[in-house]
C-alpha cells in the first residue's frame, strides 16, 4: 500500500476547478430529505494546457484510436473462403484469427495465457511508474480526452464553458449545446459500428449493416456500446474511474513508497503563497498557490493534497505547473514523476535512492517472464494436425460370425493448415487387426484419408481384430494419424469381452 507522507505544513487548497453552482443546487449537493440519497455532479472544467505530458497524451490518443478504427479494415491473404480479415472473432466458423496466427475453440487457453500476461504486466508497470494505463492508455481516458476536445471546439475553454453553462438559454447556446452532442453522438455510433467490425467481415457487413440485413446482434451491440461511449465519456467522465473502475483500489496493492507517481514536492514548495514580482523567495516554498494544477485536472483533485484515489496520473498538472515556474522565474519540476520515499529523504535533507529493482517488482517480472515462457512453448509445439478418438458406448463390442470382435470408433482429425492433408491412420496394441470405414473394403494396412484446410473431419473407422489376439477383455491400444513429417498418437481401448466368452 503507498506509503502517506506527512503533508502537515500543505494547507488545503481552495477549491478552484467547480464551476458556481446556485444556493438550490448546494442543497441538493448536501443529499438527505431535500437533496435526495447521492451528493449531485459538480461539473469539472479541465482547462487546456500545453507541455510535454499533454504532447504525450495527444500522441497515445491518436495512435490507441487510430489502432481500435483501422485494425478490422487491414486485410490478410488467406485460401479458399478462409475470411481476408487479419483480425477477426469469427463465431460462425468458430475461430480467431490474428494475422498469421489462427486459434481454435480448443486453444482458448492461450486467450486466457495472453490476459493472465497482460494483468501481469500491468502490475509490474503499475509498481515502477504508478498509472501510467489510466492516464494515457485506458480507453475511458482517451475517449474523454476526445469528447473534452469536441467540448473545447464547441465552447471553448475553461472559462468559456463555465459562463456558457451559467448564462441563460439563447440561439448561440443553443447551437453549441447540439452541436456537442451530436458530435459526440458520432463518435459513440463510430466506436460502437467499429466495434461489430471484430467480429464480422468488415466490408461485407458495413454494406449489410446500411441496408437492414446484417445479423441483429450487430445492431445490438453497436447500440449498445454507442450508448455506453456516450454516457461514459460525455456526461460520466471522472465518476466512472472513482466509482465505477475498480483499478484505483486494486492498484493500492502494488505501489509502494518507492513507485514513481506524479508527485508534489512539498519539501521544495511549502510554505506556499502568492508571490509578488520582485519579492524575496527566502524563507517560502515554489508554489505560489496559483491552482494551476487544480484547474487542468481532469479528475478535479489538488495534486498537493498527496496520493488520492481519484488521480490517473495524467501529468497535466506537470504541464501546468512548469509553465508557471517558467514564469515566476523558478526550477521546473515541483510537480513531478517522483517517489514517496524520494520526497521524505529531501524533506529529511538526505539523497534520495531511487529503488526499480525491489521484492515486488522482481516478483511481478518472474512471473511475467514463466507465463511468456509457456506461451511461447505452447506456440512452438502446437501442431497442425490433431486427433480426438471417441470409441463406440452403445454397443461396445461386436462379435461376428466367425469370432472376430469388432470396435467401432469416431475419429475427430483437426487440420489446422490452409491446405488440403491427406493423412494415414494406422491402429497398434492388438495384433492381426483390419481398419475399414463405411462403404470401404478392411484392410490390414493403414487407411488414407483427406481432410478440407482448416476444418475437423469426422471419420468412422471400425476396426476387427482375431479372437486368437485378444488375451483379455479389455487392452490398450492406440491410434496413429500420420501426414507427411507430422505425425499425431491418441491412446484408446479395444475391448474384447473375452472374459465372458470363457
């Protein structure tokens, strides 16, 4: 759990990033019999800032939504009526296909592999530099970085919006109120259409989904996460990572007092207070308490209050800060990527030890490096061909005529190549057998049989052997599936009743 520094010299700061709200909307925010059960949305009115953090964070929103909005319309060359899409969550046929690599319903495992690696790295990442996931990457981040961006086109900034909401109803208000909406609304229905692309040929169903014929899970789901896009990122924003997210409590277990978060370096900026130009900055701290840093946030929390639940550590207050310093004439950096521990040693007058190698880290990094490991060996030994043998309940056994017994077996053959694989299934463990399949004659020797690229074929295959080779009533056996260097072994059991028979 983080480590809380003593802040006793950081005096609150006022409360600078709420919009006015009126005498009645105060006692609604108060709840009880006049206010109803839950504290009202306070609006937060993040401004816009300019800085390195911001730069980053722009970078990561146009790449992360140019991925989610492209990536279902890259193609790839597959054979025959294989679908050309490189990533594609083909329920119909059962598959998942990811560029050059195809899984299986029988293969969800690596699925469940690749989300064990990712909450693992994850942790790890959340150990060293704090959430850097929730600031930059997470996608209720982006999308309201997006929506406060459209909100910015249609109302301003900070101050801008702020008057806008508090004045009257008019034409221009009007204008600008729809407009936002309805840009945002485009967006939601583009992220949802984008969406049912993953799971569908995009091509084909973006021509199907405008003339009323695509299945009507897509137009379901695309409803559905049209909706949630917009209450989430437009009207919800904060609320869902302080209430609805469950990461800002789960990530107190993995940082520490060494994990490097955004930070407020109160050993350099307390005694805070307004500064005149020209004054003294002997015997005060950097921070001019000019709220900066309040009023960029998105959150609506003050940086210099320490650790708090509701921080993503965006760095937008980094940004705000700097410039600042830059203009009172200060040292960048007194709000920073720093560590608990860092502050307290300077606090202390001591050099701060920056620890990235500590128990939890190590522990998070080995079991990230065994569950690629896996991964990777699973990868490496996953054949193309595979052989499920189901043998007969019902009967179990057939004696004929001249006292030959006779099992009959289903023979799931899996080919997991995009070409045609003739394979040759041979039977071991009881002498003297022949192998036949419906409609074919026995034989002694192996049989041949063709399965179709990427499909499981379903072969019957009974197999008789000699009264004379059957010493018990029940004997091991096996079946082997052969096509060219591969080669695939399925254990079975070939009963006899040969007890009975004495």
């Amino acid at each position: 759990m983080t480590t809380v520094i003593d802040r006793t010299k950081a005096e609150p700061s006022k409360p600078a990033h709420a919009a006015p709200v009126s005498a009645a909307a105060k006692a609604r925010q108060k709840g009880g019999p006049d206010g109803g059960l839950y504290k009202r949305r306070t609006p937060i009115y993040p401004k816009l800032v300019h800085g390195r953090w911001r730069t980053i964070k722009w970078a990561l929103l146009i790449l992360t939504l140019t991925i989610y909005y492209v990536t279902p319309w890259i193609r790839w060359d597959r054979p025959g009526d294989l679908p050309d899409q490189a990533v594609l969550v083909d329920f119909t046929g059962r598959r998942f296909y990811f560029f050059f690599i195809q899984l299986w319903p029988q293969e969800v495992y690596f699925i469940t592999g690749l989300l064990v690696m990712a909450a693992l790295a994850l942790f790890l990442v959340t150990a060293l530099f704090g959430r850097l996931w929730c600031g930059y990457a997470c996608p209720q981040t982006v999308w309201t970085d997006l929506y406060i961006y459209i909100e910015r086109l249609f109302e301003g900034d900070r101050n801008a919006r702020m008057k806008l909401d508090a004045s009257p109803w008019s034409f221009d208000k009007a204008w600008r109120k729809f407009g936002k909406h309805a840009a945002w609304i485009a967006v939601a229905f583009g992220t949802g259409g984008a969406w049912i692309f993953y799971f569908h040929d995009a091509p084909t169903l973006i021509r199907d989904f405008w003339v009323g014929q695509a299945p009507v899970s897509a137009y379901l789901s695309c409803a559905i996460l049209t909706f949630t896009t917009y209450a989430l990122a437009g009207t919800m924003r904060e609320q869902v990572c302080t209430y609805m997210c469950p990461w800002p409590r789960i990530q107190g277990a993995m940082l520490d007092e060494h994990s490097l978060q955004v930070t407020y370096r109160f050993d350099r900026g307390e005694p805070r207070g307004p500064h005149k130009k020209g004054a003294t900055w002997e015997g005060r701290g950097d921070c001019v308490d000019c709220h900066a840093c309040v009023v960029v946030c998105p959150m609506g929390i003050d940086i210099r209050n320490g650790p708090q639940l509701e921080c993503i550590n965006c760095g937008l207050c980094i940004d705000a800060c700097d410039d600042i310093m830059g203009k009172v004439g200060r040292p960048k950096g007194l709000i920073a990527y720093d560590t608990d521990s860092a502050v307290a040693a300077r606090s202390r007058s001591e050099k701060p030890v920056y620890k990235l190698v500590r128990s939890r880290t190590i522990y998070y990094a080995v079991a990230l490096v065994l569950v690629a490991a896996v991964m990777a060996w699973g990868f490496s030994v996953r054949t193309p061909l595979d052989m499920h043998v189901l043998r007969d309940r019902n009967p179990t056994f057939v004696r004929l005529h001249d006292g030959a017994i006779r099992n009959g077996y289903t023979l799931k053959i899996a080919n997991r190549t995009f070409e045609p694989m003739t394979a040759r299934i041979s039977f071991s463990g009881v002498a003297g057998v022949t192998l036949k399949t419906p409609g074919e004659d026995a034989t002694p020797g192996p049989i041949s049989v063709t399965v179709e690229p990427n499909q499981v074929r379903a072969v019957r295959v009974l197999v008789t052997a000699p009264a004379s080779a059957l010493p018990s009533e029940n004997m091991p056996a096996a079946f082997r599936i052969e096509a060219g260097d591969r080669v695939s072994d399925v254990s079975t059991t070939f009963l006899s009743g040969a007890a009975n028979a004495r």
